[in-house]
C-alpha cells in the first residue's frame, strides 16, 4: 500500500512541476502569439501556406515566446512577491527555483533558435532571437521600472510574430508585414493601459511607474483612445497596400468602431467620475485583435 502511496505522491509532484514550469511560459500570452503569427503566414502565401511550415514557426515562435516570458519571470520575481496579480507565480511560491528558471529560459532560447533556423529560415530565427532579448533586456531590465512610457518601447516585442510569420514564408520582410507590426505596436498601449487602472495599486506599491498609477483616470483614457484611434488607422493601411478584399475592410471597421466605442466610454467614465471599468477595455482589445487577425487569413481565401 505504502508502495502504491508513494507511487502517487511522485506522480502529483512531478505533475506539480511540469505545470509550474509551463505557467513560466505564459502560456495566455501564447495564445496571442498564434492568433497574430498564423494569419500573416495565410497572407504572405496568398492563400493556403504550407500546412507544416506553419506547424514549425508555432512550434519555434511559441519556444521563444515561452523563453521571453520565463526571463521576465526569473527578473521580476521581486516584485512579483508584492504583487496580489503576480503572488502565486512559481518563482514566488518556491514550486520552481531561481536557478532552474533561468536554465529553463537559456534553454528554451537556444532550441527556439536553432528549431527556426532549421526549419523556417535564418531571419525568422534572428527575429525570434531579437525579440527575445528586447523583451528581456529592453522592457523588462531597462524600461519597466524606469518611465512610464515602457509598455510602448517595451511592446515592440509583442510585434516580432508577424514580421517572423512573414519570414517564414517568404523569406523576406515587405510592405504588409510593417503595417501589421505598427498595427500591434499601437494596439499595445491601450491594451496594457486599463490592465495598469485595474492593478495601480500593486504597481504603486513596487514603484513601477505604469501609466495608470502616474496618472489620473481621466488622462489615461485620453491616452488608450489615441492609442485606439490610431490602431484603426494603421488597420485601414494594410487595405491598399495589401491590396485586400471585402471581409477584411468591412471587419477592420466595424470591429475597429467598436474598438473605438469601448475606449471612449471608459474616458466618458474617468471624465464624469464614475466608476471606470477598464478590463471591458482590456478585454476588449483581445477580441479586437483576434477578431482582425482572423479577417487577415480569411481574407486571401476568398476571391472578393
């Protein structure tokens, strides 16, 4: 019995740890990693892209992803110990040690690297590699704790899938790859921003100068809708230059108005005193995202 017991117990812990070093991942940030790299492959190709091809750069591209966000894990562990959002990370609740993330984040650099070099093509992998060291040294070494603008530069990194998507079907990078990396460049601030309204106080509490805790409600909404405005602008880009088609156009403006629409309530809140919401925001901005992007792939399968 005590055999079958013990059994048990090895199995529960090695569960434990597999699922404490996949939570290092992030593995929610990968899924906007699919949804912004997959669509871009669809439109480099012209249509149907070489269904292994894809397999391989999501493979690669979420390894990298993963290393980015172990790195900000091992870096950020001090403050992620005051931080109610952060507080049952791994590295804070001791499941995982500092040591094992870092091998575990060189790790998962080295083999995303070498895996796209392999099997896409040298500048998917060098994009990968770069944005992994943006995110890591960038953002989270030298922008986060420094100025309130770090969710803007630091963000730039979010925006590496597209361009690596791009590259690994054509080999090369061109007009419609920018614009998309603009797009989500944009989209970042007033994505992030109403996370930072929700969590000032914890960010206040570590002295992370985040947008929401350096200013008042009403002047971070004024910022998220420019941010917003100027997110749709750059989605209406990509119809001339990309030459695309109806559900592209017709889902770049009606999702994009509704975009817009949520951002000016939540600054109508701050202006009037109310109590803001700014998670319909956040939430908002990941549907937004998910719901263009799924227009980007459809949209070079049709034929209007």
């Amino acid at each position: 019995m005590s055999t079958m017991s013990d059994q048990t117990v090895v199995k529960k812990s090695i569960g434990r740890t597999v699922k404490a070093y996949v939570a290092l991942t992030k593995p929610r940030v990968l899924e906007l990693l699919l949804v912004s790299t997959v669509p871009v492959m669809f439109l480099a190709q012209g249509g149907l892209p070489d269904m292994w091809l894809v397999l391989a750069t999501v493979i690669g591209g979420s390894l990298s992803a993963g290393s980015a966000a172990a790195f900000n894990m091992y870096l950020d562990r001090d403050i992620d110990a005051h931080m109610h959002r952060t507080e049952n990370r791994p590295l804070v609740t001791g499941e995982i040690t500092p040591r094992g993330a870092l091998i575990f984040s060189w790790t998962l650099a080295v083999v995303s690297t070498v895996w796209l070099w392999f099997t896409t093509n040298w500048l998917a992998a060098t994009l990968s590699a770069a944005a992994i060291f943006f995110y890591v040294v960038i953002y989270t070494m030298i922008l986060k704790r420094r100025t309130e603008q770090n969710i803007i530069w630091g963000g730039i990194a979010g925006c590496f899938p597209v361009l690596i998507g791009w590259a690994a079907v054509t080999g090369s990078l061109d007009w419609p790859a920018f614009i998309l990396f603009a797009l989500i460049f944009l989209w970042t601030p007033p994505h992030y921003w109403p996370l930072s309204m929700k969590y000032k106080d914890d960010y206040d509490d570590v002295d992370v100068p985040m947008l929401g805790v350096t200013r008042n409600a009403s002047q971070v909404g004024l910022q998220v809708i420019l941010y917003a405005w100027a997110t749709i602008a750059c989605s209406l880009l990509l119809i001339p230059i990309a030459n695309m088609g109806l559900v592209y156009t017709v889902s770049a403006l009606v999702f994009g108005g509704w975009f817009i629409y949520e951002s000016h309530r939540l600054y109508n809140q701050a202006v009037r005193g109310n109590e803001a919401r700014p998670m319909r925001v956040f939430h908002a901005s990941i549907t937004y995202l998910t719901l263009i992007f799924v227009a980007v792939a459809v949209d070079p399968l049709l034929p209007f």
